[in-house]
C-alpha cells in the first residue's frame, strides 16, 4: 500500500531544509541548496521506506543511503539527528568545526550512520554499487529456504556534478551489466552547478544513456512538492528485479530562498534576512535557529522503531538459521565480526633459496589460490588484465548475473572490464558493506587513473587491495607509457596506505598477510613481470615489520638499502664491493608505511649511525631521503626494449650499483654520519 502524507510530513521536510539553513549560516560555510531543496525526496526515502536501526548503524541487513553529491552533507547530517543516531543538535551546530562529527563532507569513519566517504563527485554513487554487488553476493551465498537473510536496498542521491564525472560512468556501466535491482539512485536535476546552469555544459539526456545502461528509468516532474509521486516511484523501482533504477527528480535548488534557482545558492549560506524569509514561508519563527518540533522527531521515531524491531526479527531469525546451517552461520558471524578465519595464515607459501625464480605476480597469485578457498570473504577481479595480473584462482567462479551463463552472484571473480577508476571506487563500497575483502587488479601504472578511489580507500579506513603488475621498466616492451616512475612516490605518500614492492616469495606471503590482518588500511601490492630469484636470508617473520637486514657484516662500509626486483641486484653488487674490498649490508624495505610503524629502536637497527646508506630502486628517487643519504634511480621516463637491455641502460647492474656505492664511500668518508631515520622533531600524526 502507498503511504499517505500529511501535514507532520510537510512539517518534516522544511524543517531538514531549515536545519541546513541554520547550520550552513552558523559556521559561515556550506551548500544549503541542495538540502533545501533535496528534502523532500529525502523524508520520503528515510521515513517510509529504508529499514535501518540507529541504535546500531552497522546492523548488517540495514539499507544503505549514500549521498553522493557530498557538498549537501546537512541532508544527510540532518536526517542522522531525526532519526536518532548518536548525531546531537549540538553537533549541527558545530558544523564544519574542528574535531566535530558534522566535518565538511561526509566521513564514514567520523559520523555514525555515515556508509562511505564521499565528497569527491562521483565516488558515492560509484561506492553504491560495490554496496549493492555486496548484498547481491551475500544474498546468493547466505539465503536459503524459509532464510531471507539478506534483501537489502542501496539508495543513493547524486547530483549532476556525479553525472559528469567519468568513475560513475564506468560504475553504472557495470551496476547495468550486473542487473543490479537492489541499487535505487535518485539524480537530483536541478539544473545547477557550481559555474551555474548545467546546460552551459550538460545537455544530453541523462536518463537515455542509463536507459543505454541497462537501468530502469522514472522521472518524478515536482520533486519541490510531489511525495506522492516520489513515493510511486520508489515503489515502481523496487518492483524492477533485474535491473538498477535512476529516479530523476526535478527539484529547485535552494527552495523557498530568495536565491532558489541560481547558483548562488549552491555554495554559499543564506544572508540573514533570507533565511528569516525562508522561515517565515515554511511557518517557523523567524528569530529561532535550529528548530525541531516534537512531532518531527515522533515520526521519525516510529520508522527508526521499526528498523529496531526489523533487527531483532533478523538476530531472532539468525539463531534458527544457525542450527540449520552452522557452517555458513559461523562463515557470517566471522564477516560481522570482522575477523579472519583461524588459522588461515598458515596457508601461506614460504620459500627457500633451492626454490625457482618466479615473477612476483605469478608469487601472488600462488598465495590466492592458497587462501582464497580459506578465507571467503576473498572477492577480487580484473580491469581486463586477467591473464596477465594473475588474479583468478582455480576454483573461482565469475560473479554475474546468472541469465548471462557467465557465472553466480555466489561467485566471488569480478570482470570489471577495462574501468580501473571505477573498479577503485566499487571496492570501496564492497569493502564498506562489511565482511568482503576486496582485490582488483590492474598494471601498477595504472593505479594511477584510480587514484581518487585509492585516497578514499585510505581517508575512509577500508581494506583495499590492489594487486598491481609490471610494476617498473622491468615490463621491457610496452615501454615508458606503461613503465611507473612517479607511481609509487605518489602513493608511498598517501597517509594510511601500504604499498608492497616484494623481492621474493616470502615477501610476497608477508605482503598478503599484512594486506588482510590490517583491517582499516588499505594496500597496493607491486608485482613483477620479470622473474625474482628467493633469497637467503628473507622471511615472512622479517618482511611483515615493513624493512629488515637482509644481510648484516660487521664494521659496514655502506648500506643498500632496496626493494623489488633491484633486491637481489643489490645483493649481487654487496658481493661485488667484497671483492673490492669494501664491506656492504643490504635492508630490504618492501613497505614504507608499515617500517614507519615500527619502533625508533628497530628502525635504528636497520638503518644505524656510522656509514652512509645508498637508495636503489627503478623508480624516482623522490622520498628516499628519508632512509637514504645517496639515491640511485630514475628521474625521467623510462625506455622501450628487452627489460635487461633497458636495465643496463639505466645503470641497474649489479656493477652499476656497486660503482654507485663506491661513489658514496668516498663521498662520504671522513665525516660523522647520523642515520636519516634521527628526527629533530615527530611528524603530526
């Protein structure tokens, strides 16, 4: 039955929008158009649809809202305080102020009843779909008979700024693909953005190209007034099975202000005498600022009730459920709890020097078909690149839609086709909806066109993982347009993100085991094209702290300190310089972020006073002088050719960085050397 409306649902609906006027005013920041004029499809959506439990906000059968046009996060915030999550007046008040809950976008890891980090447009509605692809897979892997465990929505608001963004693009072209019924976008067409109406650059018609999609379209004509119609339409959505639905709702941005219409609402809180208008238009007292009538809060009450009895249902539900399927019952309960499978690093392979050489990304995918059976939270794919990043396990089977005949939405190997941003962002939402450890992979340079998702991944506290090949000029042939240089400065850089460089097998292990137990960090594990010999010396034991020696002497000359594939060159070159009379250790240093946790003392260890220590790495040298007092790279592009010829090119020979070495012994000789790990001072953490 469609609900009925009433005058405490007018009520409801100007009083978000007021919340947004007076926050956005208070803090002197903010966009108050969007909300104002968002509200109403809002208080429909949250009121008489979404099943949630604020007293809970990771309830795992909850329906998701994302807002992704971030900069109306008063909406959203708005809405958090109605219905009872732990979001005070008081916060609303602080908008935007340092250390708040109500920062200037939404934080997933700062604001209860936040799902994912969005701000950046066309992440949210990009993170929604990995949501949906969640509960999709959950629901063919848990539900059985009599045991509707998982049916729930994602929902999603995004605005024309999403639209335009090219990572949305590539994600409702996968949510089509994948006949995604359970994903509900509303677009708000307001036909507004920042430099003012949209069709100064915006002129196609949105809904026939997410017709072209494979989406279901609707278009709700008044979305100003019309909750009826918002209503109808929700409920035609949710009637579509096989396939996502865009509701367009033509709204008026800043509605009621004297501004509504224009862009000068978009970003900017209205003047005093305009918000004492806009109140006085929706009947509120003109000289009162956040304002909240009894009766808006008692009927957000009643759906938040209902959301905490819906829970109660599913607990009471998941006890019978476990007596009838105890292992898939215990499988979930490890995924609510975020935790790992007993045990399953001791499915890890470990390596001795009798072992072959082997490309470090033939290494990884050993390590997933060792675990993937092991842990099933495991759900990866490829940008098109199966064959070569290795990413497929022997027993997978492809998550599709099950009339394609490719594959199960039990499946757990995604075919992202070539859509590397969007694949960021997806697993961003995979990873938000709780118990699914996503992995995508793609060649290492190429993170790079995925890099917005990457920093959200990092920001957000989700465990991400890339696996990223051909990782340096070692790639040979398809030379500098696919060879990384920048690449790993650039992320190394990102705070709360590992970027794994194994050498060897071993590292290799430690680099997955680091990937999976560190729950809110993110990791992008560079692999080689090119074989790597194991070495002696290296273990998961040393390589999980992030750095170690992998060869220690007495009364050292220098250190080497590298990573990845120059690992063993520099091995060959510490042999090279005893030959020469000089004695020479080598550090292994596959994550910097994870060494940096470590302690003064170990690193101190590893990098001691006394000798200069000399960089190497195919990359630029941009960041080693952290741990470096010389450095040995590569500050321009690289170069097309067999990879040993482009490797001696560069000097990156076991003679070539033994001639860099001896060049730093005597460049150093004779004066006093502090290891660079010795600050004046700590970094602001």
């Amino acid at each position: 039955m469609a609900p009925s409306f009433d005058k405490v649902d007018t009520l409801s609906v100007n009083t978000i929008r007021l919340l947004a006027v007076d926050a956005t005013i208070k803090s002197n920041s903010g966009h108050p158009g969007a909300p104002m004029g968002l509200a109403p499809v809002s208080h429909v959506l949250f009121n008489k649809y979404m099943s949630f439990n604020p007293k809970n906000p990771k309830y795992i059968n909850r329906d998701r809202f994302v807002l992704s046009n971030g900069h109306g996060c008063m909406l959203l915030y708005a809405l958090l305080h109605l219905y009872g999550y732990d979001l005070s007046l008081d916060d609303l008040k602080n908008f935007r102020q340092l250390g708040s809950k109500t920062p200037g976008h939404p934080e997933a890891a700062d604001t209860p009843g936040v799902e994912v980090t969005t701000g950046p447009l066309g992440q949210g509605v990009s993170n929604a779909v990995g949501l949906a692809m969640a509960e999709a897979h959950y629901a063919a892997r848990f539900n059985k008979p009599g045991y509707e465990l998982f049916n729930n929505y994602t929902y999603c608001i995004m605005g024309d700024g999403c639209v335009m963004e090219g990572v949305a693009s590539e994600a409702c072209s996968t949510a089509g693909h994948l006949q995604l019924g359970n994903l509900i976008v509303f677009y708000d067409d307001n036909h507004i953005s920042i430099d003012g109406d949209t069709d100064q650059a915006l002129t196609e018609d949105v809904l026939k190209r997410y017709e072209a999609y494979g989406w279901h379209t609707v278009w709700v004509k008044d979305g100003d007034h019309d909750l009826a119609g918002i209503a109808a339409a929700i409920e035609e959505a949710q009637s579509v099975k096989d396939k996502p639905s865009i509701i367009k709702v033509t709204t008026t941005i800043g509605f009621g202000s004297k501004l509504q219409g224009t862009h000068g609402v978009h970003g900017n809180p209205l003047k005093k005498d305009d918000a004492a208008s806009v109140k006085e238009l929706f009947g509120f007292d003109p000289n009162e600022s956040f304002v909240v009538p009894q009766e808006v809060y008692d009927l957000a009450a009643k759906q938040a009730a209902a959301g905490a009895a819906a829970e109660e249902a599913w607990n009471q539900l998941f006890t019978k459920y476990a007596s009838d399927y105890p292992e898939l019952a215990a499988d979930l309960k490890l995924r609510i709890e975020n935790k790992l499978p007993e045990g399953w690093e001791k499915s890890l392979p470990v390596y001795t020097t009798s072992d072959p050489a082997i490309a470090s990304r033939k290494l990884s995918e050993t390590v997933l078909n060792k675990i993937c059976d092991i842990v099933p939270g495991l759900i990866g794919g490829s940008a098109d690149l199966t064959g070569s990043n290795f990413t497929r396990w022997k027993t997978a089977v492809d998550f599709q839609p099950p009339s394609t005949g490719f594959g199960e939405y039990s499946g757990r190997y995604i075919r992202y086709g070539v859509r590397e941003h969007g694949m960021g962002a997806i697993m961003n939402g995979l990873a938000a909806y709780g118990g699914l450890i996503p992995f995508g992979g793609t060649f290492l340079n190429f993170v790079s066109y995925a890099a917005g998702a990457v920093r959200l991944s990092a920001l957000s506290d989700v465990r991400v993982i890339w696996v990223a090949t051909h990782d340096s000029i070692g790639l040979g042939e398809d030379g500098p347009t696919h060879q990384p240089i920048e690449t790993l400065a650039h992320f190394r850089a990102l705070p709360n993100n590992m970027v794994w460089r194994p050498a060897d097998g071993n590292e290799t292990s430690a680099a997955y085991y680091k990937a999976l137990t560190e729950t809110h960090t993110p990791s992008i594990l560079c692999l080689s094209r090119q074989n790597l010999p194991q070495l002696e010396g290296s273990s998961i034991e040393k390589a999980i702290k992030g750095g170690y020696v992998l060869k220690e002497v007495e009364n050292a000359d220098v250190t080497i300190v590298s990573t990845g594939s120059e690992v063993y060159l520099s091995l060959e070159a510490t042999q090279v310089l005893e030959s020469k009379g000089f004695k020479a250790r080598l550090v292994s240093l596959p994550d910097w972020c994870t060494f940096d946790k470590q302690s003064e003392e170990y690193k101190l260890s590893v990098f001691p006073d006394g000798h200069p220590i000399l960089s190497v790495e195919v990359m630029t040298t941009l960041g080693w002088q952290k741990y470096s007092h010389e450095q040995f790279g590569i500050n321009r592009f690289g170069a097309s050719g067999p990879y040993l010829k482009v490797y001696e090119k560069f000097g990156f020979t076991p003679a070539g960085i033994a001639e860099r070495a001896e060049k730093t012994i005597e460049f150093w000789k004779g004066i006093p050397v502090r290891s660079p790990i010795r600050r004046a001072f700590a970094q602001v953490k």
